[in-house]
C-alpha cells in the first residue's frame, strides 16, 4: 500500500513531535553535510551555493519525518507525543 494516500500517515507528519525530531535531525545532519559539500566555501575559497546549502538541510528533513510516519503507519502505533531533548 502507497502510505501517501493513508490519512494516518499525514496526521503522523503533521504531529509536533515528528516536526521536532525532523528538525533537530536536519540542523545536526545539515550543518556536517554542508561541511562536507562546501568545504571550500566556508573556507573562502569559492562562491558559498545558498540553495544548494537550503536543500542539504531539507533532504535529512524529510527522510526523517517521513520515516516516522511510515514508521507510524506500519507498526498502527500513533506518532510519538513527546521527544528526548538533544
């Protein structure tokens, strides 16, 4: 089964608790993967890409929220109400 089409999965993305995982996961993973990719740039060698740098903080974004919610959808289990604090 497609999870896009499952009600359930939308009401997962939309919980504050996957939108805050995805968005602690994105700022950890997004700042060591800009790092990676952009090397020269913070070290003031070339041009720094700013939507090359927005999309690197998206991508673990959206793969975690949407791993919680398939996640979610798969085990029947509701999102998660409350996270751990990083």
């Amino acid at each position: 089964m497609i999870v896009f089409f499952n009600p359930k999965f939308w009401r997962a993305v939309v919980a504050p608790a996957t939108l805050r995982r995805g968005i602690k996961v994105a700022a950890i993973v997004g700042v060591i993967l800009n790092l990676i990719n952009q090397w020269d740039a913070v070290m003031g060698r070339q041009a720094f890409h700013v939507i090359q740098g927005l999309l690197t903080f998206c991508v673990p974004f959206c793969v975690s929220v949407y791993s919680a919610a398939s996640f979610a959808v798969d085990t029947g289990e509701p999102p998660p109400q409350k996270t751990l604090d990083l």
